[in-house]
C-alpha cells in the first residue's frame, strides 16, 4: 500500500468522526481555556517540573465522577488507558503535594467565572453570601486529623471532618468560594498525631486553622478574605447556630454596607426592647398579640426594633408562625425534627419589611442544595486517603465540579445541576463505550483479514489500514493534556 493511499484513507475517516464528533472534549477544554486553568494553576504554585502538566492531571481527577469511577486505582486499570497515561502514582503525588495553594486556586477560578457571568453588574443588594456547615463522615480510622463529631441530623457522632463553608448566591445561581476544616475535641485513638505542619504552606495552614479556630472565627476569617478578593456581598445568611452576637458585630465590623439575615433560636441571648432587656422566648410572649396575617407570604408576621447585646446598633426581629424550613430530601436515618410553634429571623438592616426578611432568608436554601448534589454525585466526603493533604484536594474538586457545572449551564439551560451533570455523564459513558468497543473489533478484524488475506493470498499489508484507522481515532481521543 502506498504512503499517499493511506493518508487519503485516514483523512477521510478524520472528516467522518470530526463531523459526529461528541461534543463532551470541547465544552470542558473550551471550559478550561476561557477559565485560564493553566495560569491560575501556575500562580497558585501548582506546577510540575517534569511529566504531565498539573491541568492534565486535575482534569483526569476532576472528571472521575462523570465516568462513574469511584478512585484513581480504578481508573489507571487498563481499559481507561485512552483517557491518560498517566499512572496512579502521579497522581497520588499531585492530590498529596503540601506546597499547592488549593484556596488560592479556586479563588482565581471563582473570579474568572465571575466575569463571565458579569457579577460587578449585579448590584451589591442582591449578592448573598451563604454560610453553613455540613459533615463529612469518613470510614478509615486512621485517617490524618480524623475526630469524632456530633451530627444533629442522625443525632449521634459520626468519625469524620467539619467542614464550614462560604457560597455567594446570585441570580446567577449558587457558588461555593470558600471552605475551612474544623477538627472535633475528640479525637480517634487509632488516628496519627496531628500533624500542623508549617502555617506558611497550604496544608499546615488548613490544619492550624482547624485545630486552633472555632467554627464561627473561621467563617468570618473567609468573609474578610472574600471581601478582600473585591467579592462584597449585600447580605450574609445562616441559620439560627450561627447567630451569636459577638458572629454578627463581627460581621458588621468588616464592612458597614454588608447587612446580617438570619434564623435566631432561644438562648441566653438578650435583646434591648423599649428600655428592657428580654429573652427571645420572652420577647415572643410579650408582643405575639400583634402578629399579623402578612398577605405576600400568608404568614402570621410581628416586626420589632431591637438593639443587638454587646453594641449600640439596632436591629430588626420578625416573630413568624406557619414558618416551614424546606425539605431536600429525607436522610437515611435522620431524626424527625419539631417544628416550632414560632420562628424568629433577624435583620441588621432596620428598612426592610418583615415579608422581605424572611424573602430573604430562604435565599440560605441553595447551600443545601449544594451540599446534596455535591456528596451523592460530584464525590464530595467520598475520598479515603489517609494523607490530611489528599482530603483537602479532593474537596475543593468537588466545589470546583459545581462551580464548573454552573458555568457549562449557562450555556445549556439546563433547570437543575443534576440534568446537566447526567447529560454530560452519559455522553462521557458512550465515549468510554465506543473506545472498548473499537479495542475489541481492533482485535477482531486483526486475526479475521490476517486469515482473509492469507487464504486469498493477498499481498497487500493491511495492517498499514488498521493503524491509519487508530491514529485518526486517538486524535478524537477525550482530553490528552500535554507534557513540559
């Protein structure tokens, strides 16, 4: 067979496959080009000096989930081979690298998405920063840093990490920016001593944060980082275990154009009401006579002004009853919660109507949401190295997923996350399909013309075709990456 002959051949099966391609390669490459993965992966201090570029290997990492592969031992198996080279020992190394700034990263992602969907052209009053917190329960008890933590939705302690985080909810759709670790005071005996390591690197720096900052000290610590990166929000939500009035003084005092919504409960936490100081439950007492049926949200509505403790600053409390938290999804195992009789919600901002606080207040709802998509399909709680480093990868890929998932939407439209994610998942599993297959008819046609071509006596190699036909389909090949 001529050189001439077998180019014309593969050009033709090219045209052909390039004409049905699958779109799955350009929609994330282009998503990587136009995020600039490469040059935020290198300000962050992700780099390689050697082998696979670092985005080759984030990209193989961040799309397990749509290939339905549930670690990086399972995908270095053989059949998987079309997707990377690369083996499991790179990657190992890449997720438990100590000098790689994830924090720093997915800020720089965060914001280039950001200008993509033109944030700075949404006012500040409709940017909500959402914090909230969620469990992560591991099952390796040797786990680096690995405690014991209480879960109030199974209402028993679960081993584990804490993890809180910070979104930013725009009509845009939510986003996860930020997320700190915080270790629990009891501590499982078969897990290694606590390694803090050195606070100037990425990982020293999480587990110093965790071992040494409560819950509330590490969300205001991202609010000011956020708030540092130019992100500033019109109001910060969370619930009713975040409502301390040292958390919301503190909020106010990073920036007074930044308002407090958020759900109270009953405490030792007293409120200033016309010269006298009560209790939540005793301030409910004193003015319930005057709840009213409000028309916009058919509930029964009672707005008082307040002065918050530990300050001078006034505040407003919205006493409710009929109120409903909504429901994503019922947890194996999850204890009934009781529902209140009343619900109190307060606001920094004293010019809002009592309707439009708790409007506002169910703006906190995306975040779990989040955290429902992100553990049942983009792998978030679902790593099991031991390396404390490993855990800290393996999270922050999960929130990079959603946000790149929010990112692909816009262009798709599709209603939720989760379509869009199966969308590109059964793409993703035909792609794998049609490389195994064409493997096994590789091998077919290899012994069937060898047989042919040798009872027919036919000269012609046509083992020249066959590797024409593989090197037109490894050019469509899912994304390659490149090595320096």
């Amino acid at each position: 067979m001529s050189t001439t002959t077998c180019k014309i051949f593969k050009g033709e099966i090219e045209n052909y496959l390039r004409n049905g391609q699958n779109n799955i390669e350009s929609r994330i490459d282009s998503a990587f080009s136009s995020l600039k993965f490469k040059t935020w992966l290198c300000k962050a201090n992700i780099i390689k000096k050697d082998g696979y570029h670092a985005s080759h290997l984030l990209f193989i990492l961040m799309i397990l989930p749509l290939l339905k592969v549930k670690s990086v031992h399972s995908f270095c198996k053989k059949h998987w081979q079309h997707w990377s080279k690369s083996r499991k020992d790179t990657l190992y190394r890449f997720k438990h690298n100590t000098a790689y700034r994830w924090r720093s990263f997915m800020y720089k992602v965060n914001s280039q998405i950001f200008k993509a969907i033109e944030l700075d052209n949404t006012p500040q009053e409709e940017r909500y920063f959402v914090i909230d917190d969620t469990i992560l329960a591991k099952l390796g008890k040797k786990i680096e840093n690995v405690s014991y933590i209480y879960d109030h939705n199974i209402g028993r302690s679960v081993l584990g990490f804490c993890v809180v985080i910070l979104g930013l909810f725009t009509s845009h759709g939510f986003y996860p920016l930020d997320f700190a670790y915080c270790f629990g005071q009891k501590r499982n005996k078969k897990s290694p001593e606590e390694n803090i390591g050195d606070p100037r690197k990425s990982s020293g720096q999480r587990s110093f944060e965790a071992k040494h900052y409560t819950k509330l000290e590490l969300a205001l610590m991202m609010i000011q980082s956020a708030v540092n990166c130019g992100i500033v929000p019109g109001y910060v939500l969370f619930d009713s275990w975040y409502a301390w009035p040292d958390f919301i003084n503190g909020i106010r005092k990073i920036k007074e154009s930044i308002h407090v919504v958020c759900r109270l409960k009953d405490s030792n936490v007293q409120y200033e009401y016309k010269g006298q100081k009560y209790k939540l439950s005793k301030l409910y007492e004193k003015v319930k006579n005057g709840l009213k049926k409000d028309q916009r949200t058919g509930l029964l509505l009672k707005r008082v002004t307040v002065k918050l403790p530990k300050s001078d600053q006034e505040a407003v409390i919205v006493f409710s009853k009929g109120y409903r938290e909504p429901e994503v999804d019922s947890i194996k195992g999850k204890k009934k919660k009781k529902e209140s009789k009343w619900a109190a919600f307060l606001s920094t901002n004293t010019r809002l109507h009592a309707s439009t606080i708790i409007k506002i207040y169910i703006k906190r709802w995306p975040i779990e949401v989040c955290f429902k998509e992100c553990k049942q399909q983009l792998e978030l709680g679902k790593d099991q190295s031991n390396d404390f480093n490993a855990q800290v990868f393996a999270t922050t890929a999960s929130f990079l997923r959603y946000n790149l998932l929010n990112y692909l939407n816009k262009f798709e439209n599709y209603s939720t996350l989760g379509e869009l994610f199966d969308h590109i998942a059964d793409e993703t599993a035909v792609t794998t399909y049609a490389h195994r297959l064409w493997d096994f008819f590789r091998g077919l046609f290899l012994v069937s013309f060898s047989t042919i071509f040798d009872l027919f006596k036919i000269n012609e190699d046509f083992q020249h075709y066959l590797d024409a036909l593989t090197d037109a389909l490894s050019g469509f090949a899912p994304f390659q990456g490149c090595e320096t």
